[in-house]
C-alpha cells in the first residue's frame, strides 16, 4: 500500500509542479524551491514538492523522523534554513551553476536526513 501511494507521489507530484520554475524534467532546481518558499511565489507547489520528497526520504531510510510528528512549515523551514546553510549565497560561479541545473530533491533530502537522522 505505501509503495502504490508513494507512486502516486511521484506521478502527480510533478503535474502539480508544471506551472512553475522547473527543469525540463519538471523538477524544482534547488534556487527556484528557495525562492519559491522564501517569497511566497508558487508556495502550494513548492510544499507539495518537499512532502513528496520528505515522503520518499522517510521511505527509503534517508531521514527517519517519529511519523506524524512533522508538518509542512517544519519541511520548509528545514529546506530554507539548509539552503541558509550551504547553498546561499551562491558565492562562486560553480555552486551558482550548480543550483540552477540540479534538481532541488538532493538538497532537500540532505537537509531532512540532518534534521531527522536515522540510528545507526
């Protein structure tokens, strides 16, 4: 039952994405996920996007938060202040380059997995 939901994800994930500043694969780069939550421009679909991602972080053992127990403003919060952390300001043409042409699941899922780390 999770995998057929977790399908559903990430078929529907991107549709609900098409409207906004995306790579050709319809994916937020990491820049336009930051921007996008940062002011308030396509937040619907920016939150949606890291639910989807935080849903398949949790799933595959990447980031293991008690489940339940976060909300949408926590994922945003945690992506914004990772993004704080080690993608802005975009301070060399490498890591600008970067953030534009990658998608902006990786960042996210190295943030969660920093907020909500797993046992080892």
């Amino acid at each position: 039952m999770k995998k057929i939901a977790l399908s559903i994800v990430v078929i529907i994930v991107p549709v609900l994405l098409a409207q906004t500043q995306l790579l050709p694969g319809r994916y937020f780069t990491p820049m336009a996920l930051y921007d996008a939550l940062k002011n308030k421009s396509a937040e619907p679909n920016a939150r949606f996007y890291l639910i989807g991602v935080y849903d398949l972080s949790q799933e595959t053992g990447q980031s293991c938060a008690t489940r339940g127990t976060t909300k949408p403003e926590q994922l945003e919060q945690v992506y914004m202040s990772y993004m704080d952390a080690h993608g802005v300001p975009r301070d060399t043409l490498a890591t600008h380059a970067q953030l534009e042409t990658q998608t902006a699941a990786g960042y996210a899922v190295r943030a969660f997995s920093e907020a909500w780390p797993c046992q080892k």
